[in-house]
C-alpha cells in the first residue's frame, strides 16, 4: 500500500486564508460591547476625577490658613503673601490650585479691621481659590 498525498487545490487554500479575519458582523458586536462599557465607565471616572480636585483644593486652602495662623501667632502680624510663607519655612513650596493649575491664582483676603477701625498688621489674613466653577455640593470655588 502507497500512501498518496495529494496537493490542496486552489480553492482549498483561499478558503482558508478567508477565513482566517473576522467577519464585519463579529467586529461590530465586539464594538458595541467596548462602546457599552466604555459609556458606563466614563463618567465615573470623571467624576472621581473631579472629586480629587475638590478635595485637593479643600487641602491645600486648610494647610495654607493654618500656615497664616501659625505665623500670625509666631510674629504677631499677618505675611505679605504666600512667598513670605514659603521663604519663613511655613510653607515647603508654593501650593498649585489644582482647578487652574497655577500658584498664582489665589486671591487673598485682607485682614478685617479690629475694634478701632484698624486691620492687623499684613495683607493676607486668608486665601480662597481663584478658579470659576462650583463644587459637586453647588458652592462656589472661591467660597470654599
């Protein structure tokens, strides 16, 4: 007994080779699948996003007017501003905004006036953001 081998034919090998790809049919249910998680994900993680920055925010404004209260209490007058604060070793660095992404977006609230009619010594008693926007809770940035 010989064992024959014969060759595939021409039509053999291109179905083969066809079928080797996905079909239009699998490729639009695979991306209707992706679209479909991808629309649920989504927002999530925008919010969260968005919930970081509120919550940065929060932190830095309560670190920086504990810094202001610190100096206040150690020198008896308010800081300039918030380089005083840095170069006096209260602050590390310059905190960023994390809305704006910039240290130079704070605003600074002078100090009230006392029982007299003056204001302590100093022109930064507090510091509020300067970004526009509101919080998730409808507040205002610069209210915070």
């Amino acid at each position: 007994m010989r064992a024959t081998h014969t060759k595939p034919t021409r039509q053999v090998l291109s179905l083969r080779f066809i079928r080797r790809g996905f079909t239009l049919v699998e490729l639009l249910v695979v991306m209707a699948i992706l679209a479909t998680l991808l629309s649920i994900a989504a927002p999530r993680y925008f919010g969260s996003v968005e919930r970081a920055k509120e919550n940065a925010l929060r932190q830095s404004l309560s670190v920086m007017r504990d810094s202001i209260d610190k100096f206040y209490g150690d020198n008896g007058r308010y800081p300039e501003d918030l380089t005083e604060l840095v170069n006096r070793r209260y602050l590390r660095v310059m905190p960023l905004d994390p809305f704006t992404d910039s240290s130079e977006s704070w605003i600074f609230v002078p100090p009230p006036a006392g029982g007299d009619g003056r204001a302590a010594p100093g022109r930064l008693y507090d510091v509020r953001s300067g970004a526009p926007g509101k919080t998730r809770t409808g507040l205002s940035l610069s209210e915070l």
